[in-house]
C-alpha cells in the first residue's frame, strides 16, 4: 500500500516545501506559478513529482494532482501543513481497520489556536452528509482508485482563485455520497498546521453570501436558500457592510449565476 501526499502551492522557487512540510513518502506538488514544467527526483527515496503551470485556481490543483497520482491511498494537502512522523503508517493501519473505506477523515491540530482542531470524538465512526460537510480538505485522504473509478473531480467554479471563492472540498464529498463512496473518520492526528488568515475570506460580506448561494445550490437545490438564510441568521452580528435582506438577496444572486453558468455548459 502506497501513501502519497498531494500538495496545491503557488510560487514556489526550489524544492524546499518538501522539508518544510516533513513529507515522508511519495509526493505531488502542483505548483501554480508563472512557467510550466514539471520536474521528478527521490527525496529520502520517496518520489517526487514536482509540478509547475501556469494555471490558477485550487480545484484546478487539486485535480491536476488526481491526474498525476499513482499512489493507493492519496493525501490532500496545502503548503502550510507539517506532517508528522510516521504518518505514512498511521495512515496505512487506519485503511487496514477499515477496510470498506473510501475515504478516511483524520485530525489537524492547529498549533497556535487549539481550539480551532475540529474532532469528531474518540472512537471511529462511518461519516454521513451532515458530518462530512464539516470536514476542511487538508484532513482528507481517498483511495484513488475509487476517486478515479467513479470520475470524481473537483467543480472548478469554486476554491480559492475560482469564481465562487470555497467550498470546493464540500462539494467533492457530496459527489463521493452521491456516488457511493464510503467515508471514515478516524480518531488520529496526522499533522499540524499554524493557523493564518484566509487569503480569501474577507468576513460575512455580499461576496461571500453570493458564493454561498452558489454553493448551497450546488449541495442542496431547491433547499438552498432556506439554508443560506439560516447561515445568514447565525451570523448576522457579524455580517460586514450588509443588512439580513442585502444577504439574502446576495444567496439568491449567486445561485442564479451559477444555474445560469450549468446551463450554458450543458447547453
């Protein structure tokens, strides 16, 4: 059983991500910058694929990298994650526990702010849509065979650098339960990660409500708007230069767009 790390970084200017992230076995990194190329070398002899284009947006790395993997059990990973030692077996025993797995959810420990390191409880549990719609994508592993059997991709529209902001890793796992894929979570920390700011959440202004309305339509259809209004509620003392209606006219707005944008495509 092979574990591969696949990274989405920008500007990288050397290899030295590689150490940074204490990366211990085979590795993608898909690295959005200004030249195309693409580089393969042993480090600690693990493979590495070291991948630079010209492309932007998060989805569109995150797929690039689906597409160049080889490994059995694939790691989704940002630049700014430290993984730890010996992770490659903890990440291997999990998949021998749980054998009917598709994807296994594990832990994140944020250095700086512990409170922010999500935890699902003690014990391992198979995850269901409400669940798995917590999940960020850093603490996402897959089989790649069952990604790649199932042709299940990252929606483009949406990540950092897209037209629709985030919510990319949502909507990947509502394609692997639509599709029938299995999901795991398992009480493990395999990483860590210093928590920063966004480089795209500008708080709850009419950007993000638009976005939201494209991505609750997305995962919910006609449900979407009685879910954006409920998020919109549970933050309205923090909404940033909108009142309640503005926000909800925002989720209505980008949820038209993006129909629109289906239709064109399916057109």
């Amino acid at each position: 059983m092979k574990v591969e790390v696949l990274v989405a970084t920008m500007h990288q200017k050397d290899h030295s991500l590689v150490e940074k992230m204490n990366i211990q076995t085979d590795a993608v990194i898909i690295n959005q910058c200004d030249r195309e190329d693409h580089e393969e070398f042993e480090h600690n002899g693990k493979r590495i694929k070291f991948i630079s284009n010209k492309e932007r947006g998060l989805s569109r790395s995150r797929n690039l990298a689906i597409k160049s993997a080889s490994g059995d059990i694939c790691i989704i990973a940002d630049d700014d994650i430290v993984y730890q030692d010996g992770y490659e077996e903890m990440v291997k025993k999990a998949y021998q526990e749980l054998p009917e797995a598709d994807l296994i959810v594990f832990d994140i420990a944020y250095e700086n702010e512990p409170e922010k390191s999500w935890k699902f409880g003690k014990d391992k549990i198979q995850m269901g849509l409400r669940r798995a719609l917590q999940v960020n994508s850093v603490r996402i592993t897959y089989k790649l065979n069952s990604i790649k059997d199932k042709d299940i991709k990252f929606n483009t529209l949406f990540g950092a650098g897209s037209i629709y902001n985030h919510g990319e890793e949502n909507i990947f796992i509502k394609e692997c339960i639509r599709k029938g894929l299995k999901i795991y979570y398992f009480p493990i920390t395999i990483a860590s990660i210093r928590f920063r700011e966004s480089t795209w959440f500008k708080g709850y202004d009419e950007k993000y409500f638009f976005d939201i309305g494209a991505i609750y339509y997305e995962l919910f259809k006609s449900l979407y708007l009685l879910f954006g209004i409920r998020l919109l509620l549970r933050q309205r003392k923090r909404l940033k230069d909108i009142t309640v209606f503005s926000g909800i006219k925002a989720i209505m707005a980008g949820k038209k767009e993006y129909r629109n944008k289906k239709e064109e495509e399916n057109a």
